[in-house]
C-alpha cells in the first residue's frame, strides 16, 4: 500500500510541548467516543471544528458516518450532503 500521509497531527500528539499538542489530544479522546466508527482524522477534525463553529453545517459526501458522529458528546451535526439516490 502506498499513501501520503500529513504527519502533524502524530508529531503534535507525542510532543506535550508543541503549540498544536492539545487539539490533538481532544482529537485522540474524541476518537475513543466513537471506536466503532474508527473515524479518521480529517472527519474527527470536522467534528472538532463543528463544535467550535456550531452554527455551521459540516459540508460531506459522507452522510452515513456523520449521522453517527455526535459534537459536543450527544448532538447531531449538523450536514450539508448532495441528496441520496
């Protein structure tokens, strides 16, 4: 398998002292919310910035696993998908 992977986000988990450190650690503990999903990072993110811009909608193809995931521990986030077929 080969990928291109953007690895800051790895960096600023296992260095306390970086100035992205704690956004990766709320990332980190909000991937253990939904272990069953096994969200990846960019929609963690999405969820992430959801929560600190509530009156926006999240913009996604995506609408299967955003209708799982929850901001804020229990509401819905809000979506903005193209119309199902």
């Amino acid at each position: 398998m080969k990928g291109i992977a953007d690895t800051g986000f790895l960096v600023a988990f296992a260095n306390a002292n970086d100035k992205h450190h704690r956004w990766a650690a709320q990332l980190a503990r909000m991937a253990d919310r939904f272990s069953e999903q096994k969200p990846d990072i960019a929609d963690l993110c999405l969820v992430r910035m959801s929560e600190l811009f509530p009156r926006h909608s999240v913009v996604t193809i995506d609408r299967k696993d955003f209708q799982i995931y929850r901001r804020n521990k229990r509401e819905a986030v809000p979506l903005l998908c193209p119309p199902e077929r």
